[in-house]
C-alpha cells in the first residue's frame, strides 16, 4: 500500500523536474527519501484494515472455532493482538521522532545542494520566466534545433544587468553548463549610471543560478532533539529553520504527533478485538461488524482532527492526552466483560 501511494507522490514530485529545472538524479533521491514519510502516515490504517480483514477471513473460514476448540480463549488472542499494536507502537514511534524527520530533511539537502540542471525545461517560447531568485528570462522564439532568438535576460543577482542577444543555445559539458550568447548588448545599471556593451559572443554562467525550489527545512523536517530543546527553550544557537519564540503551538503539536500520537494504535488493535465477541452464525453479525468499522475508522479520524486543537487549552491539551486511554480501557473493559465466560 506504501508502494501505491509513493508511486503516486512520484508523479507530484516530477514537477520539481518541470516547473522547477532540477535533474533526474535529484528527483530519484528525493522520491526515494520521502517514502518513510509516508510509511509512517499510513501505518494506522493499514494496521486498521489488515486486522480486520484477517479476523473476518477467520471467522468466515471457520478457523477462529478450531482456535476455540483447542482451548485458546478470546482473552489471549485480543493480549496477543495488543501485544503486536504495541510493538508497531514503538516502530510508529521510531519512525516519527527519528528516521522520517532525517530522510526528509535529507530529501531537502538534495534540493538545496542541487543547481538547475534541465535549463531549457524552464524557458517557455514568448513569456517571461523567472528561472529563479533575482533572474527572469524572456525568448521570443525556440527553434527546433535547439537555438533561441531574441533573449532578455534580466539578472538582478549582482547589481542591476540586462542582457540582450539575438541567438544563444545552451552548452552542457560535464559538471559546466552555460548559455552562449551571440549578437547582443549588456545593459549596466549601477549606482544611477548606465553603462552599454556590445557584444559578438559571451558564456552566461547557468551553474550559479539557485532553484526556486524552498530549501529550508520544514518543522517536520526538523530532528526531534531540536524540537525539544527548542520547546524547553534552551535552543542556545540560532537557527534558520526554527523561530522558538513564535511556533511554539506547531512545534508542540510536532512532538504530540511523533510520540504520542502512535499510541492510538493499540486503541485500534483492541477495538478490531470487539470482531471476537459474535460469530457469524449470529443474526446480529453483520450490523455488529459494520458497527465496529464505522466506530474504529471514527476513532482514526479523532486522532487525526484532535491534534490540531490539542494546543488550543490547557483543557483541550488535558482532554487530547487522556482520550485515547479512556477508549482504550473502556473498550478493553468492554470486552473482557463480553468473553470473560467463553
């Protein structure tokens, strides 16, 4: 299931290719590096259908009544089973404290390191481009060989530049890639003096340009020590990726979400239990099952919208930490009291 909805994420991602110039080999190891990230968002709901799937496909098949039969009883499945939502409990954990926020921030180095390698993928014929921070380029008409005619180049990277050229192509030649130019005017605009250039042929330097592509890591990009440092506010260095004095709220939710928010997860193995209580030879079956799948797939969504409003209050905070042991123990309660004789 990780690998359909990466695959999907992959064709999102070939924009930064498109719209934003970088290579390939760039865009495979960011797609590559984001695949955690989303193991991890999609963990609950795959653990969600695929126990209860399985305990269905049971008692269709009649294999739960042979396990009856030879003595197991409902209480030692469902302790097996919240032993198992357990153990994905701490892989969930590891997961969002640890190895999505360093693959993710390690996706972001690619695109911070990376310089616009598909150059021409950038240039539309009779529009104006902003190729990146400060350059903007203007092509009258591409040729199908490859050449341009009639460039603007407005370069406001180092003072205030403009370029005129009646042709130019672009050169790659291993790591070196430049935009000649041929036939044109340098327009130099410096401290309220302009100075003109004619020139046969020049080399504009393309391996300066930056991306345009945001290159400083996001919060959920940020590893968990800095977080937490950051919310105790001893974050003693500065830092270009946090403001610890005004995301205060969204770095609280980050560490609610990467620690504790997996503990929903043994909420969801108990509650797929409750499939135990009835066979399917009762009348009841069906309405029962549907029940408990509109119930947990609720409780999925509570997880997801409580953390939103958990820093809202000190009660919301309070309420969003006890919800999911209250469930928990009243759906365990539930159940013991339902199988306790069976």
């Amino acid at each position: 299931m990780g690998l359909i909805v990466w695959t999907i994420q992959a064709v999102n991602y070939f924009d930064y290719v498109v719209e934003d110039g970088h290579g390939l080999n760039v865009y495979f190891f960011y797609t590559i590096f984001s695949l955690p990230k989303l193991i991890h968002r999609i963990l609950p709901f795959i653990f969600f259908i695929s126990l209860f799937y399985i305990i269905l496909a049971y008692e269709v098949k009649n294999e739960l009544s042979i396990i009856w039969i030879n003595g197991v009883s409902k209480i030692k499945i469902a302790n097996n089973i919240i032993f198992l939502s357990l153990f994905l409990m701490i892989i969930q954990i590891i997961f969002g404290s640890y190895i999505s926020p360093l693959t993710q921030n390690k996706a972001r180095e690619f695109l911070k390191e990376s310089n616009v390698s598909f150059f021409s993928s950038l240039i539309k014929e009779k529009k104006f481009t902003n190729v990146s921070s400060g350059l903007t380029i203007f092509v009258n008409k591409i040729e199908n060989d490859g050449t341009y005619n009639e460039i603007f180049l407005d370069d406001q990277t180092q003072g205030s530049k403009t370029i005129y050229a009646k042709k130019g192509y672009l050169i790659y030649n291993n790591n070196i890639k430049k935009f000649k130019l041929l036939e044109g005017k340098i327009i130099n605009n410096e401290k309220s003096k302009i100075n003109i250039f004619d020139f046969d042929e020049i080399n504009y330097d393309l391996n300066k340009i930056n991306t345009k592509t945001i290159t400083v890591p996001k919060l959920q990009e940020t590893d968990s020590i800095s977080l937490i440092s950051c919310f105790n506010n001893n974050f003693k260095k500065k830092s270009l990726t946090l403001n610890c004095n005004i995301r205060t709220e969204e770095i609280k939710q980050e560490l609610l979400k990467r620690f504790f928010k997996p503990i929903y997860l043994p909420v969801l193995g108990i509650m797929s239990c409750m499939l135990l209580i009835l066979s399917k030879n009762n009348n009841n079956f069906n309405k029962f099952r549907n029940i408990i799948f509109l119930a947990i797939f609720f409780i999925l969504v509570i997880s997801e919208t409580s953390l939103r409003f958990s820093t809202a209050s000190n009660l919301s905070f309070v309420i969003y930490l006890i919800l999911p042991f209250v469930i928990f123990f009243f759906a365990y309660f539930i159940f013991y009291k339902m199988v306790r004789n069976v």
